[in-house]
C-alpha cells in the first residue's frame, strides 16, 4: 500500500547552503562521502549544470518502474 506524504509542519526548504568542514582522516568514511554527492546532486536537479543533470539521472535511476 502506497502512501502520500503530507508535511505537518512548516520548514524551511532545503534550498539552504551547503557548509563543508575538512577534516584530515587516514581513511575517509566513502559511505557518508556517497551520501553527501548524492544528496547534492538531488538538491541541484533541473539547475541547468552538470550538478543538476546527474541529479536528474539519479533521480530517473531511483524511481521504481511500473
């Protein structure tokens, strides 16, 4: 069974900034590194750049087929 998100409260968007800190690892966590790209990806969809295209792929990617 399918269900429709409603928002029951009102926030902000996520059309927020992006704030990167470094920090210097031996080994980096590729995990969070993934999640990071691809949630930027998602958020710069339809944006014009190469950013927004790969963002529009894994969007196409990520939708289940009927």
């Amino acid at each position: 069974m399918v269900r429709s998100y409603d928002r029951k409260t009102d926030r902000a968007g996520a059309d927020r900034p992006v704030r990167v800190r470094f920090v210097r690892r031996e080994q980096i966590d590729a995990e969070k590194v993934a999640e990071v790209l691809i949630r930027l990806a998602l958020r710069a969809t339809g944006d014009g750049t190469a950013t927004g295209q790969a963002g529009e792929r894994l969007r196409d990617l990520l939708e289940p087929q009927r």
